[in-house]
C-alpha cells in the first residue's frame, strides 16, 4: 500500500515538474497582428537622406536600431530566410542566391521551379510555419521562402512573386488582410519590396533612379499607416521593419571575368557576383588551390573550412570547397556577360564582407509592444527572429539568435 502511495506521489511531482519546465505560449493575439516588412537593399545609410518621412515617423514613435548587421554572405535570399529563422545561412542551407546540392542539382532565384522546392528551404523554420504548427494563421507576400511548402505546411495565404505588382497594390493587398475581422485576420503576415534594390544594383546607390526608388516605397509605407489608422489598427498592430542588407557602389570597369580567376577545365564555378563560389575537378585539387588561395589584387579565396570565423560560415554541404570573397565595389561575372555590356556605367552591388559600412541593414519596430523613441545600439539581424516569436507568443524554433539586444525595445521586457 506505501509502496502504491510513494509511486502516486512521484508521478504527481513529475507531472507538475513537466508543467513548470514545458514552453508555454500566450494566447493567439488576434487583435495585434504582426506584419513584418522588408525593403531589399535599403542600407542604413539612406535614413541620412531626409527622403524617408514615412520610415522616419515609424521610428520616431517607435524603435530604431543603428544598423542591423546581415549574416554571411551579404545576399537576399539567404538574409531573408535567415530574418525569419534566426538560423545563419551556413545553417538553414540557403547559402547563396545560387548554389548546388548533389542530390537537387542547381538552385538560382529566376529558377521558379527550385525556388518552389521544399528540400531547398527544410533546414529551417520561417515564422510563418512556427506559426501555423501553433495554430495561429499566417499570410505571406514575396517574401523568400514563402513559395514552397515547408515541412509540410503553408502559409494559410501567400502568392508567386511578381515584380509587376507595384507598391500601392502590395499595400493595399495587405491593408486588406489586417482590416478583416479578427477571426480570419492573420496573426503574422510579411510584406516586401524589392525595386530599391533593383535599382542600385542598375544604376547605383547613389542614383536618382534609387533614390525615387526610396521615396516611392516611403510613400507606400505613408500609404500602409494611413490604411492601418482607417481601419482602427494603427495601435494595435507590431510592425517590424527591416532590410536584408546595404548596397555598394561598383565604379565603371571593376568587374573581372571569373574565368581568369580559374580556368573552366580546372574547376566548376557554382556561384558569381561577389561570394565566388569553385569546386575543383577531379584530380586539380592541388592546382586550383595553388592558383586560387590567398589574397590577389580585388579578392581573397580560402578553403570553406577556413574562412573568417566571424562569418559562421563554411560548414554546410553546400558551400563549396573553395570561397573566393570579392572586396567591395568589384564583381566577378562570366566573360560572356562581360563581352555583352564591356562598359557599363555606375553600379551597385552587395555580397561583400558584412563588417561593411555599405552593407549595413535596417530595423525599425513600432506598435503596442514597443517603447517610443528608443534607439538600440547595432544589432546581429539573426535576433530579429527570437523577436518576432515573442510578439506572436509562440516558442521560437532552435536558432542562432538572442533576444536580450532587443528586449530594450519593448515595453515589457
């Protein structure tokens, strides 16, 4: 009979051990929806310009980070998906906008097929899965990553990016979402921009072109505030404003060719622009590191499992065995490309070290759970994950981030 009693009493203390240590969740906040938003390219240095208003306001009332630091290497897809994951590229396994994998093949952005493909993207869970597994309804706009059902779930609404769709029309597409009534309204949704970037990489960061680029998204974020005020959600909506990383100027004529980098019968290049990307050919190992290691007039090259170690980088299969890192304002691109335009005027481009001034990110934050008027100083752009499963109220995936660098942001810390 004792021995009957001790075990009740033990597994009543187990159970209520279990309770105390098991992650709990707040209740789905239906009334405070989360909309993240990212504006591809927008450097940190651009808030100097005086042509951002809108963003501007957004900060004021709300919180600013001096800059946010993206996570190697300095590209769109892999920062995205590592804003939502807070998992370093090296982790997730988007390690480039281009990349190989021996059992998928080639992974390239324009490549509607791959970037659909859920064994890309598995090595990581995006806030918007984080969210639905907890039962709370997500919907997604361009956002990378978004297109491919991942692990086994969608968002609850989303589309195929398509760059014809202007600002305004994002905007409205989301207004829409937030204005419903809380039963179907989503309780995290994600909202992108991409012409800024699209526009520094052509014309520079310095151009008029990017420059009516920013004020235009302003605009459509001015549009974005005063949709929200209109449908009474202006103070009970999170807003968190990012970018993935900043933009470089690329002078005329510093572009080299990648094949006088490595010759094609030594060695497959599997990525161009700024992070290079070579595996030698069987049998030219030796030669190829001869030729390629160390540092040469515009770039630096090393085997991935010794690149710097600040960039958290070079253990996942998908790096390839040699990384040569351009320095900034220089590209590396096929000699075909160059042949088609061998003089091209003022560029812009990113993918450089992300110690970089010019590479610099944004993040701004604003709504009910943020302090007004704060400035935070720079911030790692892996916590912004840890962030965003704090404002739904859910347990944040495994993940590189921490929160503590943005807990003086909120107003219940």
């Amino acid at each position: 009979m004792r021995s009957i009693f001790s075990a009740a009493w033990a597994a009543l203390l187990l159970s209520v051990l279990a309770a105390c240590t098991a992650p709990t969740r707040e209740p789905p906040p239906a009334d405070t929806p989360l909309l993240l938003i990212s504006i591809d390219g927008f450097r940190a240095g651009y808030f100097e310009l005086g042509q951002t208003p809108n963003i501007e306001r957004l900060a004021a009332d709300g919180v600013r980070a001096q800059w946010m630091t993206p996570s190697y290497p300095s590209l769109t897809f892999p920062n995205h998906y590592t804003l939502v994951t807070g998992l370093r590229p090296d982790r997730h396994g988007v390690v480039h906008n281009s990349m190989s994998d021996d059992a998928l093949g080639r992974f390239r952005v324009a490549d509607r097929d791959a970037v659909g493909d859920t064994r890309w993207w598995n090595g990581g869970e995006p806030i918007w899965i984080g969210a639905q597994k907890a039962g709370l309804r997500s919907a997604t706009l361009f956002w990378p990553g978004s297109e491919a059902p991942i692990r086994g779930l969608r968002p609850n609404r989303w589309r195929p990016f398509d760059a014809s769709i202007d600002e305004n029309a994002r905007v409205d597409e989301v207004l829409g979402w937030l204005g419903e009534p809380a039963s179907t309204r989503p309780h995290v949704a994600t909202l992108y921009f991409d012409a800024l970037d699209h526009e520094g990489h052509d014309h520079g960061p310095n151009s008029p072109e990017a420059r009516a680029a920013l004020v235009r998204i302003d605009a459509a974020i001015g549009r974005l505030l005063d949709g929200l005020a209109a449908r009474g959600m202006a103070d009970r909506t999170n807003i968190v404003l990012v970018s993935d990383h900043g933009m470089a100027e690329v002078a005329p004529g510093q572009r080299i060719a990648v094949e006088d980098m490595i010759a094609p019968d030594q060695a497959v290049v599997t990525s161009v622009g700024q992070s290079i990307g070579i595996v030698p050919l069987r049998g030219r190992e030796a030669e190829v590191e001869r030729r390629l290691l160390g540092a040469h007039p515009n770039y630096d090259c090393w085997r991935k499992g010794d690149l710097p170690a600040r960039w958290h980088y070079g253990r996942h299969p998908r790096v390839p065995p040699i990384v040569c890192q351009m320095r900034e304002g220089w590209d590396a691109i096929e000699a075909s490309k160059l042949r088609e335009s061998p003089n091209p005027g003022t560029r812009g481009s990113h993918g450089y070290d992300p110690a970089l001034a010019s590479m610099r990110a944004i993040f701004v934050a604003h709504g009910p759970a943020f302090k007004r008027g704060a400035t935070l100083a720079p911030i790692d752009n892996v916590d912004v994950y840890p962030l965003l499963a704090r404002l739904i109220g859910i347990v944040p995936a495994p993940n590189d981030g921490h929160i503590a660098p943005l807990l003086p942001a909120l107003r219940e810390p």
